[in-house]
C-alpha cells in the first residue's frame, strides 16, 4: 500500500524470499496492457506503480517510497558533474539512490562494517549489494519487480558458487603443496609423481609398448 510516509518504513516482519518472489509475479502476470484486470492484490509491486502514475498524472504531490521505480519517477534529473541522490529506510533498512548523468543509476542496499560489494544490473539501474548484509536486502526485495529479483538473485547464487569454485581450488593446491613439502622431508625427491601414475592411469602410449615387447618375446 502506498503510504506518504517520507521514509517509507515499515514495522519489520519475516522474509521469505520463495513466498515473496512467488506473490509478487502472481500479481505482475494479472497487470495486463498496462491496467488493473481482475482481484488485484493492492500491495503488489504492479498495483504500487499503477496508483503512483496516477498521482503523477492528477499533478498531486506525493512522497511515497514503496519501490525503485517510484522513488525514480520523484528524483530530478541529473545534470553532468551534478549527481542526484536520495536516502530512504524501507521496512528499516537503509536504502540510497544516487543518479548519475554518467555512470546512471545506482541502488545502494545497506552495508555491514566489512562490505562485500556486487553489482547486478536491472531495469532500474545497478543494484550494489553487501554480500555480508544480506537481511537489508532480504528487507528491500519488495521494492523491485519479479524480473529484477529474479536477476538479484541470480547474480548472488552465480557469485557464490564461483567463490566456492575458486576456493575448492586453492584447498587442491595447498594439499599438492603439502603433499611435495612431506616427500622432501622423507628424502622422497627423485622427480614429481605425474597424475596418471597417482590413480594407476596406464597411457595408449605405454599400451603399444607393452604390446611390442611381448610381441618380441613370443617371435623368439
């Protein structure tokens, strides 16, 4: 519901990401040709961007945060050299749009003393998020649509399993090394043991000399 509360908070209540993302396309894919058709849940994030068009439209003034989108329709243009920013706190978290004549728009979600910053792009700009303040996010996903969520989401579950990927590797490397330093030690140095002859891997071109020699015994 579109309040006129300057900060647009909220009283905190229970995320769920699944239940959020679920309600929020349900009531998109009921917003057809641009007007409400149908039962219309009037918090969905098509209902919010409808009712503030229609203030924007009657030239009343409004101060409502509810998303992006109409917090991007209240913020003046940028000029080059001349950033437009605006900080407002949904459902307690802190959230700040800044617009760039250069670099565009830029959603900032909270932010924790050790911040691990990425950067998805959406339909209203990049989205910075705090890795490690994933509860502000958590918070402000009802200001997006369900296509922008989905690509937050997205991008976070992509980062993560690239780090875990990457650090599955550097465990590899550090027992390898563990493994070189201990053969040192037990004076075990007469070259580097290959990884075929690790698993017991026989090459084809150990097989076809296998092979000669005991076609050579069997001649004579």
């Amino acid at each position: 519901m579109i309040s006129n509360n300057l900060y647009g908070y909220k009283t905190p209540t229970t995320y769920n990401t699944a239940e959020l993302l679920a309600k929020q396309v349900a009531s998109a894919n009921k917003w057809k040709m641009e007007k409400m058709e149908g039962d219309i849940d009037p918090n969905s994030f098509a209902a919010k961007l409808k009712r503030a068009d229609e203030y924007a439209a009657s030239g009343e003034s409004y101060g409502a945060t509810d998303s992006i989108g109409i917090i991007l329709r209240q913020m003046d243009e940028p000029t080059p050299g001349n950033p437009v920013t605006k900080d407002v706190w949904h459902n307690g978290a802190h959230v700040s749009i800044t617009r760039d004549a250069l670099h565009g728009d830029t959603i900032t979600i909270g932010g924790s003393a050790s911040p691990d910053w990425i950067y998805v792009d959406t339909s209203v700009g990049a989205v910075k998020i705090d890795l490690n303040d994933m509860t502000s996010l958590m918070k402000c996903l009802d200001m997006f649509s369900p296509e922008d969520i989905n690509l937050i989401m997205k991008k976070i579950t992509e980062v993560k399993q690239a780090r875990e990927a990457l650090s599955q590797i550097d465990r590899m490397q550090d027992e390898l090394m563990k493994n070189d330093r201990k053969k040192e030690e037990n004076g075990d140095s007469d070259g580097e043991q290959s990884v075929s002859e690790a698993v017991g891997v026989v090459s084809a071109e150990e097989m076809r000399k296998i092979e000669e020699t005991r076609d050579k015994k069997f001649v004579g």
